[in-house]
C-alpha cells in the first residue's frame, strides 16, 4: 500500500509541476505518425512472410533467388518495397515533424495502401505493378516536398529570424 501511495504521490507531483503533461503533449504530437510507422513494420513483415510463402510453393531454397516466375515477382516486389522503406520511414518523420503530423499520417497510410496493391500487382504480372508503383512514388514525394518545406521554414524561422508561414499567408491576403 505504502509504494502505491508513492507512485500515485509522484504522478500527482510531476502533473502539478507540468513534466507530465509535457511528456504526454509530447508523444500527442507524433503519435499518428508512430502509428503509420508500426503499420508500415506490419506490412513488411507480411511482405517477407509471403516470400516465404513462395518459397515453400516454389520449391525454392534459400540462398538461391531466382525460380519460377511467379516466385520471382513476389521476391522482387517484397525486395523492392523494402528497398524503398527506408526513404518512406525518414521522409514520414521529417514531414511529420516540421509539417503536419495529421496530413502525413494520412499520405503514409496512402503510401502504404500504394505499396501494398503494387506487391499483389506485381505478383500477378509485371505490367501489374504498375499504376501502385506510379501511385506510391508521387505519394512519396509529396512527403519529400513537405518534409523540406517544413524543415525550411523552421530553419528560417529559427536562423533568420523569418516566418515563411506567416510572410506567405500574409501575400496571398
């Protein structure tokens, strides 16, 4: 009972102090972002499982990465996306961050949704992965293009002393 009223004693202290609710205004700001991100995991995993799955159906053991057909468009299009998750991860967190966290998360699940109809695309065809893989790349660079004007306008305001924000709000009034 006693460590009980400890700990109840020092949240009630850190609430009053304000270090609590820092810390959860903190996690508030990036949450969405951090979900879309455990999602993107997900998918890679499932991305990797399915290789697996092929493997098994194809008779093809590792090391060797070349089979059937079938087999080899659902390795290269697990290989590809992983080959893209990384950008995808950095520029989701930069435009989170110095953006929107709300108009990232919603272009990184609509990444995701890209990626993830290009892997079953590409499975079936070729020619399948087409229109996913043209989707998801202009996805990608609009997180790229908001990232960079985020970080922009945060390196104006913070080095130069100018609101881009404000000085193009206040030009299009």
């Amino acid at each position: 009972m006693g460590s009980l009223h400890c700990v109840t004693e020092s949240l009630d202290r850190k609430h009053r102090t304000g270090l609590l609710s820092q810390k959860t205004t903190m996690h508030d700001q990036v949450v969405c972002v951090a979900g879309v991100t455990v999602l993107g995991l997900l998918e890679q995993a499932y991305f990797s499982l399915q290789v697996i799955y092929a493997r098994r159906k194809y008779s093809v053991s590792p090391p060797l990465t070349s089979g059937p057909p079938e087999f080899e468009r659902i390795f290269r299009a697990q290989a590809n996306c992983s080959e893209y998750f990384p950008l995808f991860i950095a520029s989701l967190w930069v435009a989170g961050l110095f953006f929107s966290q709300g108009a990232t998360a919603l272009l990184g699940l609509l990444y995701l949704i890209g990626r993830y109809y290009y892997f079953w695309g590409y499975a079936e065809s070729a020619l399948g992965r087409l229109k996913p893989l043209y989707f998801a790349a202009k996805v990608q660079w609009l997180l790229i293009i908001l990232g960079a004007v985020g970080v922009l306008c945060s390196m104006s305001r913070l080095y130069l002393g100018l609101d881009l924000v404000r000085l193009l709000t206040w030009g299009l009034m």
